[in-house]
C-alpha cells in the first residue's frame, strides 16, 4: 500500500472511530469500567485463550522472559476490577461540573515497559474519549490483545479504540493522526515529545509523558537485608526499563554492607525472574559503566545483575539492565538536594523507611511518587502520573451556575 493510500485509510478509519464515540458517551463511567474490568481479566487469566497468548506473543516483543512477563501482567491487571472501580468514583466531578470529552484521543506509546498502556487506556475510555493508540512497531501485542478482549466482552465499546503502528518517521500518517485528535497523550523522549508537540495544533489539549527514572532512599537504622530484598524487585522488574525503575539507591551511612546484601538479593531473585537478552548497545553501555564502577569504588556482579558502591554523594545514571548504583549520601536533606538536579524527570522515589519525612524534603518542581521499597514498579490504576492526575487533561469542563 501507498504511503497516500494508507494516509486515506488510515484518515477514514478515524473518521469511523469518532462516530463510535457517540455511543461510548452514552455509557456511564461505572459501566466502562466493568467492560474494562472484564477485558483486562480475560488477559490476567493464564488459563483463558487470551492470557495463554499474552503469555505466548510477549516474551519476543517485549525482549522479557517469561516469569518476567506473567510477573508483570499479574502484579499491573491483579485487582484491576476493583481499582477500576474506584477510578471511575475518583473521575467524577464535583458538583455544578460536567465533564464533556474528547470528540476523539490519540495515545502514543512508547516500547520500554509493555503494561505502561494499562493506566493510559482505561482512564481515556472512562472519560468516554474514543481512542486511538499509536503502539511501538516493536511491541503492540497488549494493545491489540486488549481490543480483542473488549470484542468478546462488549463490541459496542471495542468499536471505540483503534490500535494502529507503524516505523518511526513516517511523518505522514502522524500528521494525520494529529489532525484528526482533540487530545494527544505521548509517552517517550523529550526529544520526541518535543517534535510532537510542534506539529501539535495549539487548540490540541498535549499531554506529555516524557523521560523518567527512579531513585531510591534508606533510611538510617533500617535493616539493610530486608531493604536489599525489596528494592531488588525494584531492580530486576521489567530489567530496570522504565521511568519507574531506580538507577541509583542512597543510604545515609552503611553503604557497602548495604551493596553486599542487594547483590546478594539480586543473584537470588535472578532465579525467580531471570533477565532477558541484552542488546548490543546495551551490552556496550553495560561494560562501560561496570568499569567506571570498578575504577570508582566496589563492584558486585553476576550473571545478568551489577551493584557498584561508590563513594561519591551523588547518583549515577545506570544503563538499565539490572545494574545499579549504592551511595551514602551524607544526610536526607544532601540526597534531596541532588535529587532536585533530576528535576521533573524524577519519576518514582522507593523508600526504606519514613515515607513522610522524605517527601515533606523534596524541593519544588520535583514531584515523584514516593512508595515503599518493593512498589516502585507496581503503583496502581490511580496513581498520579508525572505529579498530576491521571485523567489530567482527558476532558474538558463546563461549569453550570
């Protein structure tokens, strides 16, 4: 097919989408999230047809083992029933609002972590947008076996989620998309979302989604094997991809014993939830940053996990992939304080110890999600995304009186 060709497809089958939204703004809220609800579970379920092929296909899109995989999709759609509940009671608006959706949404997702569509998803169904979804060409698999879930569970609302992929750069069928979309919600680069922001029209609600890291804090006085064990979950969940994972692990003092007790918690963990293939370049940044590590302080390593404790008070960015570093930082107050250089980028603060007395240090404009140690990767449907809401942006608002 013709670049034009499926230009005027692509142009038609997001025409068709917009109509579909005419019905899916006649359901209520409560009802999109039992629709929603039913589709998500048919995928958690290993025994259903399609959790069998979520468990199948994903493994080679997402480059994750298996264990990885089934970890991932039970600990994100575990309880999705009742958390979908709930978000739809947190959607509503307050009295004398009414919330108006969009004529139709645009998500567009990028490749790192396969269950980051979750969230994004069903908050744009709840707030009754129709939408379509731009996947990574490399991994639409959960995308797709979702609007495949929704076509057994209710094909009324199924009609109204389009998945679409293609290369990166065909800069045609984007602008068509861009066209076409009321809202455009993008998860990637600042680079790519900076692009696509610029080709955004200005009466285009942007919803930006840009890139992340995690770190995490211990507090003094914590047991440091407990506090190894749960941030080497941390570590190893979706190896270390995400926005969401921790790169660098501060203490206040006890640093190295610390380092030994998460390599130690790593190595085991590995049995449970082996990582998956390295690329090459990944593999090149690995080497790189496990020599620095060396050369700087003590370095940990075995097969498929790194720890480094070096004695510096700051973090280091790590290449992902289950390396990460160990640091005193010499106090909470210094440890926020290089924190603040991260800025908005910091996405997630795991803590071993007084979640309260860490947040309550944080400086302005750094805004993560400060959870316990062990819950990085896990924040749940209602979790705040970038330091706001995560319906933020998905409807517009009248207010009556």
């Amino acid at each position: 097919m013709s670049v034009e060709s499926a230009e005027q497809a692509l142009s038609e089958a997001l025409d068709d989408l917009a109509v579909a939204g005419e019905a899916l703004r006649r359901r209520t809220p409560a009802q999109i999230a039992e629709a929603l609800a039913d589709a998500w579970e048919r995928i958690a379920d290993p025994e259903r047809a399609l959790g069998r092929a979520a468990r199948g296909r994903l493994p080679a899109s997402s480059g994750l083992t298996l264990p990885m995989v089934a970890w991932a999709l039970s600990t994100t759609l575990g309880g999705a029933r009742e958390s979908l509940a709930a978000l739809a009671r947190e959607m509503a608006p307050p009295p004398g609002v009414i919330a108006t959706p969009h004529r139709l949404g645009a998500l567009i997702l990028a490749g790192n972590v396969f269950t980051a569509c979750v969230q994004p998803l069903s908050v744009a169904l709840l707030a009754r947008s129709p939408l379509l979804v731009k996947a990574s060409s490399a991994d639409d698999v959960l995308p797709r076996l979702f609007v495949d879930a929704l076509r057994e569970v209710d094909p009324e609302l199924a009609a109204a989620v389009l998945v679409v992929s293609f290369p990166r750069g065909t800069e045609a069928l984007e602008a068509t998309i861009l066209h076409h979309a009321a809202a455009v919600s993008v998860y990637g680069s600042d680079s790519t979302l900076a692009a696509i922001r610029a080709r955004t029209d200005a009466n285009t609600t942007f919803i930006a989604h840009g890139h992340g890291l995690g770190l995490g804090w211990v507090d003094a006085g914590e047991d440091v094997e407990e506090a190894a064990g749960r941030f080497a979950l941390d570590v190893a969940a979706y190896d270390q991809r995400g926005c969401m994972s921790p790169h660098a692990i501060a203490i206040e003092r006890g640093g190295e014993a610390f380092a030994r007790e998460l390599a130690r918690a790593l190595e085991r963990i590995a049995v449970e939830l082996p990582r998956g293939p390295l690329s090459t370049q990944v593999g090149a940044t690995q080497m790189q940053w496990r020599g620095v590590a060396a050369a700087r302080g003590v370095l940990h390593e075995g097969d498929g996990w790194a720890v480094s404790f070096e004695p510096v008070a700051a973090p280091r960015l790590s290449p992902g992939a289950r390396n990460v570093m160990v640091f005193e930082a010499g106090g909470l107050e210094s440890f926020a304080e290089r924190a603040s250089v991260i800025g908005p980028h910091l996405k997630t603060l795991g803590v071993a110890g007084d979640l309260e007395r860490v947040a309550r240090v944080l400086p302005p404009g750094v805004s993560p999600r400060v959870c316990p140690a062990g819950t990085m990767q896990t924040p749940g449907l209602l979790a705040y995304a970038d330091g706001l809401p995560a319906w933020e942006g998905w409807r517009r608002f009248v207010t009556v009186g």
